[in-house]
C-alpha cells in the first residue's frame, strides 16, 4: 500500500520584530522599583523572588511596596499616584 499523506502545520509564521536600539540607562544609584501586591494568598511571595531577581539582574536603588485593600476592587488613585512618582517600573502579581 503506498499511500500519500499530506500533514498540515497549522502555526503562523513568526512576526518580525525591530532589532534593540540602545538600552534603557538607569538613573544614578539604579532602578526605582515598585511593587503592587493585589492581595491575594501568596502575592507577596512571588512579588520577593521578582524582587530579588531583579536586583540580581539590575542595580535597583529603591524599591516601594504597595499594597491593595482588596483583590476585587482596582488600586485607589493614591496608590497609583505614589507608585508613579516613586518608580521607574512597576511588577504586580497574583498569587494563589
């Protein structure tokens, strides 16, 4: 029996991407980083070890921890008012 079997590969092709330009420079003293913890069981542990691999990456001068009252309501505009006058970059996570 010689039969043909025509196999489709159903994945796109690959997007092109633009080549880095120049890296991001980091302020005197490093990164001022932010954390957002949405309160959720564990949150804060996973928000460590992103905080801790970032300053093994990066030299990070700052880091301000904020976190919300309640997983169900988005973070009150003080918080996000402090967030963005004392970070350069902000990680939020969810835990469970």
């Amino acid at each position: 029996m010689n039969r043909k079997v025509k196999l489709v590969v159903p994945e796109a092709p690959v997007p092109a991407t633009a080549a880095v330009k120049a890296q991001r420079k980091f302020a005197q003293g490093g990164l001022r980083l932010g954390i957002l913890d949405n309160s959720k069981g564990n949150a804060d542990h996973l928000l460590k070890f992103i905080v801790d691999g970032v300053k093994d990456a990066v030299p990070v001068a700052s880091v301000v921890m904020l976190r919300k009252d309640s997983v169900s309501l988005p973070a009150p505009h003080h918080i996000l008012d402090q967030l963005a006058a004392e970070a350069d970059f902000v990680v939020s996570a969810m835990g469970d």
